[in-house]
C-alpha cells in the first residue's frame, strides 16, 4: 500500500454524521420558532426544504460564486420565502443563529472516526479541511475528540475560500510542509473533497456508502471505502 507522510480528512459524513447534527439543530429551531405558530410548516417540511436549499448555497460556495459565510443568513431567508414564513428579516436572521449555535453543539462521529485517527497519529501527521463556518467545525471538532488527534484545522470560512479550490489545499500542504504526492485527501464529496484532491495533485480515498459512481469522467480514486470503519492503515515513510 502507498505511504504518505500526511492525511488530511474532510469532517461532515466522512468522520462527523452530518445529517444526524442537522436534524437535531433543526428540531430545535422548529420547536423554539415554528411549533406554536398558526400555518408553521411540519418538521418534515422544514428539514426537506433546508437540505435542498443548504445544499445549493454550499454547491455555489464550491463554485466560487458566493463566500461561506454567506451561506448563514441566506439560507434561512431563502427557507422563509419558500415555505411562506411570517418572518421578518430580522427574524430569519435569530432562526439562522439559533440554527447555527444548536449546530455547534452536535458531534455524531461516524463509526471508528476516533479510533482511525487515533491509530493514524501515530504514524501520520493528520489534518481536518473541512468547508463550513469556523464556529460550528472548531466546536464539533473539540466535542468529537478530534482537537488533539490532528495537526491543524482548515475551515473554508477562515480561509475565505473552500473545496475545491487549490488554493485550500495548497495551504494545507504550505502549512505542513510537505508535497502532494506525499499526501492523502479522504472524503465524501467528488465535488469538493476529490476535486480539490484533483486540482492539488493528491491522491484521494473516497469515502462512498451508497455505493455511487464517478462523475463527469473523473478517474477513479486511489481507494474506495463504504465507511471509516474499514479504514485500510497505511504505512507511515
């Protein structure tokens, strides 16, 4: 198997389950917001419009059209409109708040996330490039247990640009001092997490439980695992 001197993980639905987290901060802000009110949509509703619009505000992140942070407030504004909310500006913004503060306070690790990493740090030096707001990724990551298992953190909010911009990982690798070839990249996303492996010049280990196919003739990947649970331990240089 090939060596590596650093593995750098994606965190949401590669080492955190990102929808579990969602679900829990969106039952808050229905119950605290939505619940009580005369016309509020179900939770059902408001959890399936969400996703769909939070997935493409992150899509256009990806794509370099807006920023990460401007994902916080629109997402809740655009939610509003959709489901037909009485809810002011001002409103959308405390909801979207709300949101993000419940958020921040949910770590669901994926089965054997912690037990990778902890394995891996012994022989690797480890790294989390992750896309979303610097406050909900720092606090997952601390509740998770991942702080002291990893080098460094890289939050695309921070850096005022995400996956799969090179120049995300061409800090990373600044950062670690150390050459694409001698890195892994180990996500879930072809978009963001393989292509920004791509555009580096990394290999890249995707993580697939669906069992998906490669997009837009990608080529395959170095490695593919249905979960971190099955990681194959790499040898250290």
């Amino acid at each position: 198997m090939h060596e590596y001197k650093a593995i750098f993980f994606d965190l949401d639905e590669t080492l955190l389950d990102f929808k579990a987290s969602q679900r829990a901060a969106l039952m808050r802000t229905h119950a605290v917001f939505m619940r009580d009110t005369h016309g509020a949509p179900s939770f059902d509703a408001l959890l399936a419009n969400f996703s769909q619009i939070n997935g493409a505000l992150w899509r256009r992140v990806e794509a370099g059209e807006i920023g990460p942070a401007d994902v916080k407030h629109e997402r809740f504004e655009t939610l509003a409109q959709t489901l037909k909310l009485d809810a002011s500006p001002s409103q959308c913004r405390e909801m979207a708040d709300f949101y993000e503060a419940s958020l921040a306070l949910s770590a669901v690790c994926l089965p054997k996330a912690r037990e990778t990493l902890e394995r891996l740090k012994e022989t690797h030096r480890l790294g989390i490039i992750t896309n979303g707001l610097s406050a909900v990724q720092h606090s997952r990551i601390q509740l998770a247990g991942f702080k002291h298992l990893v080098e460094s953190v890289f939050v695309s909010e921070e850096m005022g640009v995400a996956k799969p911009h090179k120049a995300v990982f061409d800090t990373a690798l600044g950062h670690f001092g150390v050459l694409p070839s001698e890195c892994l990249m180990v996500g879930d996303s072809l978009t963001s997490d393989y292509q920004g492996a791509l555009n580096a010049g990394m290999d890249f280990c995707w993580i697939n439980p669906e069992g998906r196919t490669i997009i837009n003739g990608m080529p395959e990947p170095k490695w593919v695992l249905p979960n971190i649970a099955c990681w194959p331990f790499v040898e250290a240089v």
